[in-house]
C-alpha cells in the first residue's frame, strides 16, 4: 500500500546570493521506526539540459522514495530549469550542490545520500559532501572530457570564438534555454576526472543503461574501472535502457537504487 506524502515547492538560498527552485517531498511513514530520527534522505541531481522534473522522471523517483519511507528532493541547478538564466559551469553546479546538501543538513537530517544524473553526477564528484551517506551514479557523465577532447570540436570551435552573447542550448519542457561560453569547457578540460574516481572512497552505486548512446556503456565501465576495489562500489547495466531511459526501465534505475540505499540509510 502507498504510503501518504506532501510536496512542498522551496527556494534554497545560495551562498552566492540568489537562491534555487526545489521541491520537497516527505514520507508520512518514516523508514526509520525510531520516532527521534528523522526519515533518510535523497538529494537529486539533474542532467546538463534538463531541470528538476527531468520529463517527470525525477518526479516519480521522488513518489517512488517516498513510498519507500525515504524524503526527498529535487532541484534546478543555476541558470536551469524555473532559476534565473547565467552562464551554465561545473564549478557553480557543484557550489549549488553544497549549498543544497547544507540546508538538507539545516533541517536535522543526518541520513542523506545522493542521485545523480549524467552531468548532474560528474557534479557530485567534484562537490564536498563530507558526511553523505552513500551515492548513486545515473548514466554519468564521467566521460565528458573525452567527449570534448575527441568529439565534438565543432561546439568547442563555436564555443571559442562566442563571448557574448552567450550560446543558448534549448533545455527541458518549456524553460528558457541554457546558457554556455568557453568558460564552461574550460573548466571541464582542467579537470583531473581518474584521480577523483580513484579517491572516490563513499560507497557508490553506477547504474547504466546499456544502449545509451550519449554516455556510452564502454566509457562508464572504464571510469568504474579507477573506483576502488571492494563491496561499495558497484556497477548495475540495464538491458535495451537509453539516455533518456523511461518507464519499465527507469524503474529499474529506481529499484536497484533502492535496494542500494536500503543498504547504507
């Protein structure tokens, strides 16, 4: 039986001034028995163009965790999704992600871990998290050096010669699109990606669809690779499962992140 939850959209404040559009989903029946704890948590991160809702997928992800007696919440990265538009960069994803990971804190949650999809995980690599829990990798986008590097030289040669205005990228439903200028492949190219996988010591979880062409299977199992050798760190393929992975295969992606945190929460 489903368990009853209430949704609360918030405004996260940033520590750069500003704030983030964020909904906040609560359990009424708390996985943890103990009345004193509050519930587990789940902080959800988005892709590169997408928003909060990703096409619905996050939202019943969240539905789905609340079921499960886990709170949870999703949020527009800056210059995505419902926020204000500004130039798109890694560095300001992961300073948002902190800033979200510290409210949730704020709010006496001391049981928290983290999903995160294909750019929205290669900022949850990077970000100082001290403390989480556990983290599920959604099709990460681990190998976007690569992809820069090797190809897409057309963006990057427009990236370079456009300042301003900047490159505006259609992103999900019917947001504005997001902003880019060479600021943002930069910052990706100076990035030591195999060093943090092998220092990445919080227990993970990789989920992966097989037949995604956009994050392929053969880079994810590469950087799985540099992820340190032992039981918490694990990676999950999913049959016929793409990028854009929906329905029958999106619970999938739910139900082996589940049993994972059900594990570590």
């Amino acid at each position: 039986m489903k368990r009853k939850m209430s949704e609360t959209k918030i405004l996260i404040p940033r520590s750069s001034g500003g704030s983030l559009s964020a909904i906040h989903f609560i359990t009424s029946n708390n996985l943890f028995k103990d009345s004193n704890k509050k519930a587990p948590f789940v902080i959800i991160c988005h892709g590169f163009t997408g928003d909060k809702y990703e096409w619905g997928r996050f939202t019943k992800t969240a539905n789905i965790l609340n079921d499960e007696g886990f709170d949870a919440l999703i949020f527009d990265f800056s210059g995505s999704g419902e926020n204000q538009r500004e130039l798109k960069l890694l560095s300001k994803q992961v300073k948002d992600l902190e800033d979200v990971y510290a409210w949730v804190k704020q709010h006496d949650y001391s049981w928290i871990a983290i999903i995160g999809l294909s750019f929205g995980a290669l900022t949850v690599l990077n970000a100082n998290l001290s403390g989480i829990k556990t983290t599920i990798f959604w099709a990460p986008g681990f190998n976007i050096k690569r992809i820069f590097k090797n190809g897409n030289i057309e963006l990057i040669e427009i990236l370079k010669n456009l300042r301003k205005p900047p490159l505006k990228i259609p992103s999900s439903g019917d947001n504005e699109p997001i902003w880019l200028d060479y600021s943002f492949i930069e910052e990706i190219l100076k990035i030591d990606i195999n060093t943090q996988l092998r220092t990445f010591t919080t227990p993970a979880l990789i989920v992966q669809g097989k037949a995604d062409t956009t994050v392929k299977p053969i880079y994810t199992r590469e950087s799985f690779g540099y992820f340190p050798r032992d039981e918490h760190h694990k990676m999950i393929e999913i049959d016929n499962a793409g990028h854009d992975f929906k329905d029958e295969h999106l619970i999938e992606f739910i139900n082996a992140t589940i049993d994972w945190l059900k594990k570590y929460l």
